[in-house]
C-alpha cells in the first residue's frame, strides 16, 4: 500500500483525530501508556493492535525518528509472525503494579538488610543467615556497645526503614489477596502443586487470557522455560532455556517448582507429577528438574485456566 496521509499530532490532537475518523486498524507499539491509549481508542470503535518494541526494531532502517518508526511499524505489521500484544485491562494493569511495588520494595529491604550485615561484620559482629536476625542481632550488637556510638542513629534510620518496607510488602500482599478473592481463575490456579498467590495473580496479570496461546506448551514457551534451539540440516542442538518473556513470571514459577523439589524430597508418598519430578532429579540434576517441573506446572496451569476446574492430581504412590 502507499501512504496516503502523514501528520504530527499531540495525544489531545490525536484522540480528536481518531474520534471524528471511521472505524479503522490502528498499529501502535506496545511501549508505555500504550494500553490505556489503545482502551481509549477501542472505546472510539477502532480495531487496535499492538506489536512488541523488539519485534518493530529491526524494521526501523538507520536513524530513529518519528518518520522511521511509523515506517517500522508498518512493515513489521505485514509479517504474519509476529504476534500482537493484548490489551490489558484495567484491572491487569492493576495487579501489575502492585506486583511491581512489592518488588521494588523486596529489593530495597534486601539492600538495607545487606548493608547492615555487612557493617556489623566490619565491626566484628557475624549476623548468622536469614533475613530475620539481622534486625534483633543489630539490637544486640548496640544493647553490648559494640557499635560506636555515631552510627547508632543512623543505624536505628535504617532498621525503622527496613520495618516500614515490611510493612509495605505485607500491604501489598494483603491487597493482592483481597484481589484473588474476586478471580475465580486465581482460586483455581492455586490448586497447582508450586502455584500460590503471588504466582497465580502474576500470571493473570502478564498473560489475561490463556486462550491466546492454542496448547500448554506456546504458554511455556512465551514464558521462555523451553530449550534454546540451534538446529540446522540434520543437526538437532538444543541447549539452555531461551529465558523470553516476563522474567518475573518465570521466576516465580521457578521458585514455585524448586518448592515443590524441595517438599517432595522429604515426603514418604508422592503423586505422579511429584514422583516424576524426583525421577528426573535424579536423572538429570537438580537444576534441569527445576526448570522441566516449571514447564509442566506452566502447562498443567493453562490447561486448568482454560478448562476452569481445579487440578486434580494423581494418587500419591511410594517413591523410591
């Protein structure tokens, strides 16, 4: 096609434009505020469709400016390969920032509590491991004298800090529970062996609708918990995960599966995913069964999404 019309318009320009065309396919990348524009857009009877930056990138040819980017767009839009991003709703965008609050503060706790350690430790006194004791080791460390006495403000600020940050982060969870109370694919997604609440909320949030994907095995995929290919001829090379998607999704559903190892290893009797989740320990290591149960508790958790009803496993057997 040729390019019938070019202008350069500001967001409140650009609504009014829209508002007063025909129902039209708008493209847009899917950068910020780009959701809520495409809402707004929607609610005018546009058909929206939004590509990712990194699939629109390698069409853009050498400066970046308006011009080459809306030429990009538009060649990236004629390859059927690539696959438009959802609109999220409000309520996705929702969870998201609240899943990105906690995260954020989970990261400044951490610093604070590593920061005290190590100045504790400067000063000769050893914070055994955990989270927990760094704040009563500190007390006891300023009750013995053993912290000079123009730290110990200083110090008290950071302590208070870091109860603040906890109080922040148990908020957040108590919000995001309040919130799976009204999903009813949330409930269900937590009957998945190493799926909880922050899990399960996640998922709902980057991902919406599970229908999106045709099989369990795209979801995984999307989430980057598949082998990196490298194949050509009759050569079939694969080698570590491709590590695409959100990265916080995938290490939730990481740690969920290292959880489950974990639990099933110290269990007399297991279920069937259990029991192979062991075998395949045992097989292949500890950090490969790690990542294999993740991509299954991916699949299982689509196939539970999609179908709405609970996990049912398998009666546990004896493991060997």
């Amino acid at each position: 096609g040729r390019v019938k019309e070019r202008r350069r318009l500001t967001k409140s320009q650009m609504l009014r434009f829209f508002a007063n065309r025909e129902p039209a396919r708008v493209v847009i990348e899917a950068c910020g505020a780009a959701h809520a524009l495409a809402r707004e857009l929607e609610g005018y009877g546009h058909e929206l469709v939004l590509l990712p930056p990194g699939q629109v990138r390698r069409y853009v040819l050498r400066n970046k400016t308006d011009r080459t980017d809306t030429k990009g767009l538009l060649e990236a839009d004629r390859n059927e390969e690539i696959v438009p991003v959802p609109v999220k709703t409000v309520g996705q965008q929702a969870l998201v920032a609240v899943h990105r609050l906690r995260s954020g503060w989970m990261a400044t706790r951490t610093a604070r509590l590593n920061a005290i350690r190590g100045l504790l430790r400067e000063l000769g006194v050893t914070v055994p491991v955990g989270a927990t004791r760094v704040l009563p080791a500190l007390a006891e460390a300023m009750g013995k004298g053993r912290v000079p006495g123009t730290l110990e403000a200083l110090l008290q600020t950071t302590a208070a800090e870091i109860r603040d940050l906890e109080s922040r982060i148990a908020e957040a969870e108590r919000t995001l529970k309040r919130m799976s109370r009204e999903m009813d694919s949330a409930v269900r997604l937590q009957t998945v062996p190493g799926i909880g609440l922050l899990t399960a909320t996640a998922l709902i949030g980057s991902i919406g609708e599970p229908g999106r994907f045709p099989s369990g095995r795209h979801m995984a995929s999307f989430l980057g918990l598949v082998p990196r290919e490298s194949s050509s001829g009759d050569r079939r090379r694969l080698g570590s995960i491709t590590k695409r998607g959100d990265e916080y999704v995938r290490m939730l559903l990481t740690h969920g599966a290292r959880s489950v190892l974990h639990a099933a290893s110290r269990r007399k009797q297991n279920d069937r995913l259990r029991t192979w989740a062991l075998e395949t320990q045992r097989r292949c290591g500890h950090n490969k069964a790690t990542v294999a149960l993740a991509n299954k508790m991916t699949r299982i958790a689509w196939a539970v999404w999609l179908k709405d009803s609970p996990y049912q496993g398998s009666a546990p057997k004896e493991t060997l």
